[in-house]
C-alpha cells in the first residue's frame, strides 16, 4: 500500500526530506504526496536537496541543511522535549 493512500488520516505537520536524485524512493513519489496533502488542506513541509540521491547525509553541507529542518520542524512542532 502506498503512502500516499493515507494523506486522509494526517492530523500533525509533516516533514518530508528527499534527494532529487534518489533511485530508492522517487522524487515524483514525494511530490505526489505533497500534491494530495495539499488537496485534502493538510500541513506539511517539504525540503529538496537537487543533488542528493537516498542517503542524503553523505554530503556535509546536505547533512547540515537536512538536520537543520528536522530541528526546526521539532522545535516548531514536537518541542524540545523534558528539560
């Protein structure tokens, strides 16, 4: 089954991080997704990196940018947790 069949059931602001090159997941298939959550009014971030392919971390500067949202997006989203 594929994810994009659960864009109904999303109630919390997803993140999704790909390489535009990625040979493992597609990128058509995460703009796909993003194009169906943005159909049924979901919220959600979407972060690309041109030239990365599935393990996008290989690349420092990449790596950097790609944690960077996730930090953001838990900062944001989830919050820092217990201090």
């Amino acid at each position: 089954m594929s994810v994009i069949s659960y864009g109904e059931n999303l109630q919390d602001h997803l993140l999704i991080l790909h390489g535009m090159e990625d040979d493992i997941v597609l990128f058509k298939d995460s703009v796909t997704l993003a194009e169906k959550l943005m159909l049924l009014g979901k919220k959600f971030d979407f972060a690309v990196s041109p030239t990365s392919v599935h393990p996008w971390s290989t690349k420092d500067y990449v790596a950097a940018y790609m944690l960077n949202k996730i930090v953001e997006h838990f900062d944001r989203y989830v919050g820092r947790g217990p201090k």
